[in-house]
C-alpha cells in the first residue's frame, strides 16, 4: 500500500515510528505537510497539490494534524476523502473531538462519565457556574488550550472568581469543571484502536502540579484497566467516530471519568511506559480495514495488486 502520513514535522517521534513501521510490513510511507498543500475542488477529477504538482494517489492517510492547524488540516484530510483514499481517522471526527465542549456534550449524551462541566460567557452568571461544580477547588480550562496550557487549578472560591473574570474579559472561551479529588493528581492514557483499548498508562503529576501531561513533567508508567474502564475508553472513542484515540481518564469514586478524547495521541509516551508497537497495530489496523475495499476494487477491475 501506500500510505500518506499528514504531520508537519517528519521528525517527530510519532511520525518517524509509523513511517519504520510502514516501511517494515512492505508498504510505502510518504509525509506530507498539510500547510504546503492546496487543493482543486471539482465534481470531475478532485486533487490535492503541492509545491507545483499534484500528489499520486495513496491507498490510505493517517492524520497527525495539530491542534494550531485544525481548520486547515482537517480540509486537506477532507480532500483525501473526496478522493476515495481511505482516512484511518475522518475529517469529521477529528473536527468533533478537538471542540471540547461539544465532544463532551456529545459523551454526556451518551451517558459516559465526566466531571460536572459548567459553561458560561456572563460574569453576572459566575457564582452560579461554580455552584454547579461544588465550588472550590474547581479547574478552569481554555477550550482551545493543549498539552496542558491554559489549565488552571482555582484552589479558593475568590481565586476561581478572579480567573474566570480575567478570561472571560479576555473574550477567551473556557469551561469550569468539578476536580476530583481523589485522582491524586493522575489521570490514564488509553490508547484506543478500532474496538480494543491496546495499550494503557498512568501519568502521575510532578510534584506541586495537578496536571500529568508528560509535556509538563508527569511521570509514565504501566496500569492495568478494569473492564469498565476499557469499556468507557472505547465507547468515548467510538461516539467521537474515531478509530485511533488517546482516552484519558480519571479514577473517581463514580467511577472512570473521561477528561479528553484525543485525536491525534502521541506515541512516544505510551510506547516507552509499554513496551508496546503501537505504531505496528496502527499500520495492522488500516491493512484489515482497507482488505474489504481493495478486494471489491479487483472484483470491478478498477485496481491492480499493490
């Protein structure tokens, strides 16, 4: 096969472990940079262009887009689909999870568990949100916030107030939500392909931070899920429409609680605390899913053995 790889740095540990395991189960892997691309949008012979010529045709796409480029990447990766090349993640499901406020709306809805979320864009509305989450502490996220920029811990009920205030006068979107104490300042990272959770670990803030990104100095390590906690990592998964997500989770005494559904989860991480191939059960993945659809093409003649 040939696979395209949208990331815009092939030198990222993540796209450098899906290209060694492409390239070592015989297929051909090419990076394409999602912001060097333009596109010709037509009924007839659609394609997608870059520095001057168009690109030759793949058999399947594998979106790393980042958060910063969503709009941008996610019509790209729209346009591979318009052209028939099969997206191991969609355009609409990526597009879905990194709103945060919908993609947990749309979890709520399907009775998944989640830490109480107030949202309001009126200070008059305030003392109210924070009633809502039980008060202080409570966290204060940006919407657009990533790898755990713009995460606020408000440890008093004036200090949740003052920073609320500062970015609501900002214009910023945010959400205010319950903090679970009983986490410990750990969250689990479960990494979901298709229908299985295939590798999972705990990140155990640094000391005097709550938040365990390991971008901010968490600690990784090996866990073992409950069968509820597989259950809700890939039914969240599953609502979000996407076949490759980063669940994370909290342990509350209500059981697993989803924080986030992330759409584009780094490798690196789960590979280290794992021990796991994670990059190889990826490539795996789309070569089951792309059979049905190869043999259907012989069956027409529209395709030769790649």
């Amino acid at each position: 096969m040939k696979i395209a790889i949208l990331s815009r740095n092939p030198g990222l540990y993540s796209t450098r472990r899906l290209v060694e395991a492409a390239t070592s189960r015989g297929h051909q892997a090419d990076v394409i940079d999602v912001l060097k691309c333009y596109m010709n949008i037509n009924a007839q012979e659609p394609s997608i262009h870059m520095l001057g010529q168009a690109l030759p045709s793949y058999d399947a796409v594998i979106p790393r887009i980042g958060a910063s480029v969503t709009f941008y990447g996610t019509a790209v990766l729209r346009q591979f689909e318009t052209m028939g090349v099969y997206a191991i993640s969609e355009s609409v499901a990526i597009t879905r999870s990194r709103d945060k406020l919908r993609s947990l709306q749309l979890l709520s809805r399907k009775g998944i568990g989640l830490p109480t979320t107030g949202f309001a864009n009126k200070p008059v509305d305030i003392p109210d949100l924070l009633t809502m989450v039980g008060g202080a502490p409570c966290v204060i996220k940006l919407l657009e916030g990533t790898q755990g920029i713009g995460v606020v811990l408000a440890e008093t009920r004036k200090a949740a107030e003052s920073v609320i205030e500062a970015f609501m006068g900002l214009k910023a979107n945010i959400m205010v939500q319950e903090y679970i104490k009983e986490a410990g300042g750990a969250d689990i990272r479960c990494f979901v392909i298709g229908d299985k959770v295939i590798a999972a670990m705990k990140r155990q803030a640094a000391p005097g931070e709550f938040r365990s990104n390991l971008h901010r100095g968490g600690v990784a390590s090996v866990v073992k899920l409950t069968p509820i906690e597989r259950q809700t990592a890939v039914k969240a998964a599953q609502i979000m429409g996407l076949n490759v997500a980063g669940v994370d989770l909290l342990r509350s005494q209500k059981g697993p609680m989803v924080m986030e559904v992330n759409s584009s989860p780094g490798l690196e991480g789960i590979e280290s605390a794992t021990g796991i191939d994670v990059a190889s059960k990826i490539i795996r993945f789309i070569e089951s899913s792309r059979r049905p659809q190869i043999r259907q093409a012989r069956i027409r003649g529209q395709s030769k053995p790649q």
